[in-house]
C-alpha cells in the first residue's frame, strides 16, 4: 500500500524497537504510548488518516501516471504550474490541521526528498557518488508512504572555520571504515526532530575539509548501533484541555549517536568527497523546495496567532486601545506580506534544467527572512495583552472542585464563564510561555541556521548592477 493510514504508522514505528534513550534508560515501550512521543504521533497518525478521507483524496494524494498507483502528494515532482499549486494546497490542508505546530510534519522530509532526487543528476560522473542510489530511495520511501527525520548539524564544540577535532575518537559523526558490505560511521550528530519516531533517518554532513565527513546516506531508525538521545519532553501532561498544544504536537528532539553503524552500499549517496558534501544541497532544489513547504507552514502558524490574539481581545474587551490594535493588525500585516511572497514564489515557478517546476527562490528568502525575525516578537505581545491572565490559570479539574462556581464566577471574562476564560489563557500560556512554546521561539528562529548568516547569504545572491546602475546614470 502506497498511502498509509495511521494506525499502519503507529504500528510500524512501534514494530521497529528504535532505540531511544528518555533520560537515563532506553524507552522499552512502544513509543506511540510513551507520554514523551504520543501526542505528535497520534497528531500525524491523523494527518494519515485524512489522505483515506474521500472528501481530500484528491488534496492529499495523486495517482502516477506510469505506476497507476496512489501516492502521497507531497512526494509529487511538479512539472507544471498546476502542479506546484497542487503541493501547496497539501502542505497547507496538513498546516491547518497542526495549526503550524509541527515542523517536521511527514511533509517536511517527504518534500526534502523529492527535492534532492529530482537534483540527482549533479552527483553524475562524480567520484563517490551514486545518484541512482538517491533515486531509488526516493521511489522506495514513496512506494511505502515511509516517515523521515534528519540530521545535518556537528556538535557545537568548535565553530572555528578550520577547527580540527585533537582527539582520536571522533565527535562529530565521520567515517571510520570502509568494507565489502558499506561505510562505517562513529560519532555523534544534532539535531533530528522526531528523532526515534521515524522509519528512516537521513544524514547529511555539511562539508568542511575532512574527506572522511564528506557524505549523505539514508539508514533506518532502528539501524544497529544506532541511538536517539531524547531531550526531556515539554509536553505539559497528556490532558488537551490543560495543555493544548503541547500535549499534541511536542516534537522531541535528539542527539544521534552513531556506534559503528553500518550504512550499507545501497543506502550511500555519496562519500569521501567534501566538496560534494558542501555544494549539492545548495545546488540542487532543496532550498526552493523546503522553503517553499516551511512558508506555507509559517502562515498557518501565523494565522493561529492571529486567531489567538483577537481572541485574548475580545475576551477581556481591551480592544478601543491604539496600542492593541497596533499588535493585532501589526500581525495581519505580516501574514499578508508572506501571503504574497508565497504567491509571487509560485507565480514565478519555472522548470529547471531536468524540467521540475521550482518555485522561484528570491521571495522565498525574503519571506524565511523575515518570518525569521518578526516571530519571536509574538511571545511579548501576548504577554502584554494577557498580563495576570496568563499567570492566573488554574487545572481546569478545580472547576469540578467544591469551589467550581466561585471560580466560574470570579475569573469570568467579558463573554465567558470563568472555565472557558481559562481554557483561552491556557492556550495562549502554552503557546509562548510553557518550555513548548519557547521551544517553538527559538525553533523558528533558527529553523535554516542563524538568520544572520541567512542574510549574509541572501546578500551575496543579490544582482546589485541594475541599483548601481541608477545611481551611475543620475552622477553622468
């Protein structure tokens, strides 16, 4: 079956036995009933579901014309306009059901992918490279609607350009041998969201200038020798009504430790070849491609805000003040500026040198830029708005307690009874104020590395001639 239902999912994750240490023991039960992992995995075993719903078979899925078979969309390698069009409606029916909430949602890396196959053909005639390798991964997660997370990131023990590791056991992950059956990996790398709770884990050095840290592979998560360090769960407790949010979309993250672990041949898409490992990603459709799932993503989240914001407003009527109408609409603004840089990038679209329709990169830039910036200014506004109200959120179990009516009575907002007021604030206090909703600031923040960097980058991809040219011809 080439579309998955969610109950396929939980199942074959908890059939794999990953190996995933929660504090200072292995997890030895079936990770979808682990209170640390099953809220986001029961969240994506709904968005499986959903691909099986007649009323969004066609939003979710499409059938292939050389195959006959149905696929998950987000595997679709757009060849027209139509088509790029048809990826963004997916992404963004999955985006609304998590309200934004999940980065590494099965689209995310399903997208990633696809990108990066459909880029193969720059690994041909290369040494160490195997781009059919890329191609028929691409084909086998897709035939079996197969989870992804991945890992690019070195520890951060040293981030001098030329810094070189003193010791003989490696820290960051490289590789230690080569065989008859494939390439051995020891080491450790960051930082792979959903890590433990995905069938497969593809890993990408990010170049420097070490031979043996020139590589991308993809092995699965229950490789032998292969181990997710978890960090600790900010899923609050298991009840959505106290904890809405992070009881449903808490994704853990993890250090992966590789222990010898054997990448067989077939799995390697390339190897021993640094400069490989350092300019295919951004030579191929990766960055059009993610960037292009992450802002649709980012404006569901937005929206979310939005919604929450007007809601805290009206809930404690403070709306006839300027400087909260500033706040409100500063954030209607922004999701209508990256409402139009999403258009302009898919208008834009056009087929690349193996004929996939990408969409076009400069404005999906400039709308990560700015996401980047603006999203860590949500948590102060809310603070502002919700000042006590974020601090005065009672369990919602005292409201079954023998002061139940008093509380109903005395936190009570302009339109709620107290129950329902609270429920609203526990909201918002999940949302920027919990160890989940920080997460999600610094999260965002960095989701394509330091926004610095980012914009760094984005200035040196800039054709400046036709500004400078202004100023040329108004001096002659």
């Amino acid at each position: 079956m080439s579309i998955r239902t969610g109950d396929a999912y939980l199942t074959s994750i908890d059939a794999l036995g990953n190996k995933v240490l929660n504090g200072k023991s292995i997890v030895k039960k079936p990770l979808s009933k682990h209170s640390a992992f099953r809220g986001v995995m029961r969240t994506q075993a709904g968005l499986y579901d959903l691909q099986h719903d007649p009323a969004y078979a066609d939003v979710l899925t499409y059938t292939d014309s050389d195959t006959g078979e149905r696929y998950g969309l987000s595997f679709l390698k757009p060849e027209t306009k139509e088509d790029l069009k048809r990826r963004s409606s997916m992404i963004r029916c999955w985006a609304e059901q998590t309200n934004g909430m999940v980065g590494r949602s099965p689209d995310y890396m399903n997208t990633v992918l696809m990108a990066l196959s459909s880029s193969a053909s720059l690994l041909e005639g290369k040494d160490n490279c195997f781009p059919d390798h890329l191609r028929s991964y691409y084909e086998y997660v897709r035939q079996h609607d197969l989870t992804m997370t991945h890992t690019f990131i070195d520890p951060q023990v040293n981030r001098a350009d030329f810094y070189f590791e003193q010791n003989d056991e490696p820290i960051a992950a490289k590789v230690v041998d080569r065989n008859a059956e494939g390439i051995i990996i020891q080491g450790a790398k960051l930082l792979a969201t959903q890590g433990g709770i995905t069938d497969e884990l593809v890993v990408m050095s990010t170049g420097g200038f070490e031979q043996d840290r020139g590589y991308g592979f993809a092995i699965p998560s229950n490789a032998e020798g292969l181990t997710f360090v978890a960090r600790e769960s900010f899923a609050g407790g298991k009840s959505t009504a106290d904890y809405p949010l992070s009881a449903r979309y808490e994704e853990i993250d993890t250090i992966v430790l590789f222990d010898k672990v054997l990448v067989p041949w077939e799995r390697i898409f390339y190897y021993d070849n640094v400069a490989v490992a350092s300019s295919f990603k951004n030579q191929s459709n990766f960055a059009a491609f993610t960037l292009h799932q992450v802002l649709i993503r980012r404006i569901a989240k937005l929206e979310f805000a939005i919604g929450l914001v007007q809601s805290l407003i009206e809930e404690i009527n403070i709306a006839e003040y300027q400087h909260v109408q500033e706040k409100a609409a500063s954030l209607v603004i922004l999701a209508e500026v990256l409402q139009s840089l999403l258009q302009q990038a898919e208008a834009g679209a056009a087929p690349d040198q193996w004929g996939t329709f990408c969409p076009d990169l400069k404005p999906l830039q400039v709308a990560s830029n700015i996401f980047a910036r603006k999203y860590p200014e949500i948590a102060p506004m809310i603070h502002q708005l919700g000042a006590s109200g974020l601090m005065s959120i009672p369990p919602l179990h005292a409201f079954k307690s023998e002061h139940g009516t008093a509380l109903n009575h005395y936190l009570q907002g302009k339109t709620n009874l107290g129950k329902d007021r609270v429920k609203l604030f526990r909201l918002a206090w999940d949302f920027v104020m919990s160890s989940f909703g920080t997460r999600e600031t610094l999260y965002e923040y960095f989701f394509f590395g330091d926004p610095v960097r980012l914009i760094g980058q984005f200035y040196g991809s800039v054709n400046f001639k036709p500004y400078t040219e202004k100023i040329d011809d108004l001096l002659s």
